[in-house]
C-alpha cells in the first residue's frame, strides 16, 4: 500500500516521504481499515517537527484522525465488524495518511450516516474536544456569552456551532475578512477581525461591560490575553492549544482579584481515564448531527498534497477542515 513516512523531524515538506509498504497487521484491541478520509490536524504539523506531547519512534506513519472502513478485526475487538464504517483516532505508528491504517476499536465510533467519508473523517477530535471543553470542563450553560478565538479554523468552528446548539451568544474571533464571513455563516452572533477591531473594546461593549463567561482559547499568544481582559466574573477561560506558537504565562494574580477561572483540557486523556465519557459525548455529537449539524470541510485533497495540506494547517491559513482522500 501507498503510505506517507517520517524518518526525522522537520517541517512536513521535507520530511514526509511517500513509500509502498506492507499493511499494518491489527494487534489485540485494534482494527486494519481502509482510509475513506484523514482529516488534517494542528497536532500533525507538530509531531513532524518533532514538538508534540506524544511522539511515535521513527519511521511512522502520519496522520492522526479518520474515517475507515474495517478489512480486518484483531484480537479481543468488541462491537465493530468487517465492513463496518468508524471514525476516531489511529493508532500510530500506522497513522492515517495511508491507504490502510489502525485503530483502536474501543475508542472508535460508527460513523454517522449523515455524513460522508471527508466529513465523517472530521467529526471525531473537533467535536469531542469542542464537547469536553464546553461542557464537561467550561461548564456552559444557556443564555452564557461563549467567546471563540479562530472561530473559522477546525477547533474554533465546532466550537462555534456546539455553542450555538447548547443556546449560547457566541461572539467569534477571526483574522480577515474572509473567515469573517464563514464565521457569520456558522452563526456566530458577532464577529470580530483581530486585524482591524478593538477586541477588548468591542466584546466589552457587546457585553455591557459584563465580559465573557466562557473564553475558549485554541491559540494563546495575543488571544489569551484577550480572554483575560474581557472574562467575566466567575467566567472560565478554557485553554485548548496554542497555535499561535506562544504559551501564555498567566498573572494567578489577575485570576483572583477577577474572581474568574482558567481551565486546562487535554481531550485526548480522556482515552486513557475515562474512555466511557469520550463515547456518551459521541451519543450526544451525533444527535446534534442528525439535528444537522456538519463539520466544514473547506478543501478535499489526494494522498500525494497531504505534506502541503499539513502546512497549511500548521500555518493557520486554512480555514475549517482540510480532509485526504487517499
């Protein structure tokens, strides 16, 4: 089979390598499948440089997120069948830039019937982590005014519309024009353009003064900051990632006299901790999917522009998801 390789760490366009090897052969607990679509995800572009938490022994197999079909059940695979179509996370070092990957079948879900093979492929991550960090660390309730930084990207875009459909005011953060107006069209029920507004000043004012309850940061930098300036009291600040390059160091200070908090998700956890949690947040994901909501796939690429699309993520010029279809 077809399947991108990295031997060392760099930026993906130097690093990956496209080569014929064998299948991956399914151990206890996994599943071989044939990758239908590999969302593209931040944390790619990290693991080929080589600064992510979690880094697979060289040479592996790239690509975190999928949809696939199951050729064949390892060992001790409860619930799933040959032919059944899932959807969560691989199991690197056979990672989903491939023709053929592995998953885990305990932590995989069916994927809904809703959705096709790109969109499935991107309901998996996004989601959960929009669902653990809004609901299970953030607490949001109704009426609460959700503040989205990347608001267009694929993080902040499932965070937009899993605020919308928990009945949040939602007011998102983008950078230019253009993921100003996906942003509009996700439902956010402000927009903001960090390139041009006074962001301080302009979620002060759609608030009253008030601030936001919820800030959810998948960037750091700046966009903390930002959170900082205009949470509201007893509001949460929910630190997702940082895109921007930039880890924030918060004045605890700051937390105290404001009476707010700043709370930390690392979704994935979650597999290891509590993997029952990660499949009733599937229930409720895919309910809201059979509601309508679906995941924005902004481009659909062959195997062979995965290492250009995996830039393009890590450099934030993409907006929504970039899925490949091998």
């Amino acid at each position: 089979m077809r399947a991108w390789r990295i031997a060392k760490a760099g930026e993906a366009a130097d690093v990956y390598q496209l080569a014929d090897i064998a299948p991956p052969v399914p151990g206890k607990g996994q599943v071989r499948v044939r990758v239908l679509g590999a969302a593209v995800n931040y944390p790619d572009a990290m693991m080929a440089r080589g600064h992510y938490q979690v880094q697979p022994p060289y040479p592996y197999t790239p690509g975190v997120e999928l949809c696939g079909e199951v050729l064949e059940l390892g060992t001790d695979t409860i619930g799933i069948s040959v032919g059944d179509r899932i959807v969560g996370t691989a199991d690197l070092p056979a990672g989903a830039f491939a023709e053929e990957a592995l998953m885990n079948a305990a932590l995989s879900q069916q994927a809904p019937g809703q959705l096709d093979d790109a969109e499935a492929a991107a309901l998996h991550i996004a989601y959960q982590t929009g669902w653990f960090g809004l609901h299970r660390r953030a607490h949001l309730q109704r009426g609460d005014t959700l503040l989205v930084h990347a608001a267009a990207g694929g993080v902040g875009s499932a965070a937009v519309q899993l605020g919308k459909a928990a009945g949040a005011t939602v007011i998102g953060v983008v950078g230019g024009p253009e993921k100003a107006s996906i942003a509009t069209e996700l439902g956010c029920d402000l927009v903001l353009d960090r390139n041009t507004d006074d962001l301080v000043a302009e979620i002060k004012k759609a608030t009253n003064g008030k601030g936001v309850d919820v800030a959810y940061d998948p960037v750091g930098g700046a966009a903390y900051d930002v959170c900082a300036k205009t949470i509201a009291f007893e509001g949460r600040i929910l630190v997702v990632g940082f895109a921007s390059g930039t880890v924030p160091s918060p004045g605890l200070n700051h937390a105290l006299i404001k009476n707010y908090s700043i709370v930390g998700l690392h979704w994935g956890l979650y597999n290891a901790y509590d993997p029952a949690a990660i499949t009733a947040a599937a229930t409720e994901i895919n309910a809201l999917v059979a509601g309508g909501i679906r995941p924005l796939i902004s481009k659909r690429v062959s195997l062979e522009d995965a290492p250009d699309a995996v830039t393009a993520v890590g450099e934030g010029t993409t907006t929504g998801r970039v899925v490949v279809i091998p």
